[in-house]
C-alpha cells in the first residue's frame, strides 16, 4: 500500500497550502517524503533477493537532483538516466533498479512522476490508421497490474528458482525462461544503437529471458536453438514468457480526430513523460 498516495493522486498531488504545513524550525531537519508503491510481481523473486516475498517497495518523491539526472547528457547518452533515478527513487540502498523485474520499475516510475507531476499526462499519440498526431490525456491512476500468474493453459511448471519450464511444441524441447530484468532491458538498449540488431528484435528478446534448453546454458547452445526455431515453437515461448511476466500498465480508448480510428492504447512512456508542459 502506499502511504496515504491514494488521496494524493485522486487529488492530482495538490500542495498543501503555506498555512497548513507544519513549521519546521531548522530547513536541514526536512526529510523527502516516501510512499509505499504495489510490486506487480508480489515479490516473487528469488530467495536472497532483498525484494523475495515482499509485495510492496518503499519509494522517494522524485527532487530536483533526480531532474538534473534526467537531463543529463553523458547518461542520457549511455541510456542511463531512468535506471539512475530508479536507483535514487528506492529507499533502501541495497536495492538496485537493474535487478528489478521491468514491470516492477514500471510501477516505480509510473507513481514516481505521479507524485511529482499529477496523475495526468498529457502526450501526443500517433494514429495507428492515418498517422496523424494529436493529443491524448492518461490518467496515471487507472493502471492494470498483471502479476504474471495466468499461465495455468500452458502447463507451466515454476521452478525453485523462481523460473518457468515450459515444452515446445514441435521440437519439444523444454525451454527455462524467466522475466526480464532491468539489466536486460540495459543491454538490449545498447545492442539497439546497432542498427543491424535492430533487424532481430525477436531472437534477440529471446535471447535475454532465455536460462536453458533441456538444461544446457551456454550462451552458445541458447542462441543456436533461438536461432534455428521454428515460428511454431517461437510463438508458443513468446505466449509463454508475457503470461509469466508481472507488469503495471495504463490503456485507455483513443480516438482519431482525423479519420474516427478507434482503439484501446497502451500509455507512451515518451521523452515527456518525466517533462510535462504544464
């Protein structure tokens, strides 16, 4: 649960007005104040990991030193700026964003610009029929948890290790999968700026959430199998790794001003998502 958050969002985090706030005698005793935001994936991370059988994780209100990392060239650059603010934005230290699940840092930084900036957010979308840009308003309180535990039709088998067995269907080979972490989100980061990887965004998804084929995890072994898999086999891990991955998301109905397309969409998570206009 969030600590008294609720209220603040249905309020669109309204300052408190001069006269209301506590007098504080010395400015250096003033503390950021934290919130207590629901992990999408209930905690089920590995034994030893500080987040194990935890389904809450106390968060900072993002500062004005988390601003100046988000405009920061080098990490901007690098691909680093969110992943650094993450890592201010949790309150014990000994968590880093990179050994979060993605949709556990979803949640993070979907309550972090909350708290910051309002539960609205203002954007502009592209239609999927015509092109055309126009605006569009995401309440940032109407999210949907998944807590990827809906796999029951695929006849998952969930290890100790807080992995996933899953036989495919033609070849049947039993693949080990997990979800993807912050980490792997970096790397694939990194692999985009080559253009040429661009062209393999599936294998190489694969790739990453991929532990092991029959038991053999050498990369070796893992990327020839990916890379050799038949699209029958390739959908059904696909299918299989969304149903077992925890995520927090924001959809709403858009419709086209142009051409009267209409649909349910997914919240852009654009350069102005921590930058708001207003």
């Amino acid at each position: 649960m969030r600590r008294n958050n609720e209220d603040r969002l249905m309020d669109g985090h309204k300052p408190q007005k001069t006269e209301d706030a506590p007098q504080m005698a010395n400015p250096m005793d003033f503390v950021t104040p934290t919130e207590f935001v629901e992990l999408p994936s209930k905690g089920r991370y590995p034994t030893g990991h500080p987040l194990s059988g935890q389904d809450t994780i106390e968060i900072k209100y993002m500062t004005a030193k988390d601003e100046d990392l988000l405009t920061n060239r080098s990490l901007l650059r690098k691909g680093l700026a969110i992943d650094r603010v993450v890592d201010n934005l949790i309150k014990d230290k000994s968590i880093r964003g990179e050994s979060l699940y993605i949709g556990d840092r979803n949640a993070i930084l979907i309550y972090a610009r909350a708290s910051a900036y309002g539960n609205i957010y203002k954007t502009k979308v592209t239609c999927p029929s015509c092109a055309i840009t126009s605006k569009q308003n995401f309440d940032l309180n109407e999210h949907e948890s998944y807590h990827g535990d809906e796999y029951q039709e695929f006849g998952i088998e969930m290890t100790k290790n807080m992995t996933f067995k899953t036989t495919l269907p033609l070849s049947k080979i039993v693949a080990e999968i997990r979800p993807l972490l912050g980490v792997d989100e970096q790397q694939m980061v990194k692999k985009n700026k080559n253009d040429k990887l661009l062209d393999n965004l599936i294998t190489n998804q694969m790739k990453q959430f991929v532990v092991s084929f029959n038991g053999h995890d050498s990369k070796k072994i893992i990327n020839h199998v990916i890379d050799n898999m038949t699209a029958m086999d390739s959908k059904h891990l696909r299918n299989v790794f969304k149903a077992i991955s925890p995520d927090l998301q924001i959809k709403d109905t858009f419709e086209c001003s142009e051409c009267g397309h209409e649909e349910v969409m997914t919240v852009p998570f654009g350069a102005d998502f921590f930058w708001p206009n207003e």
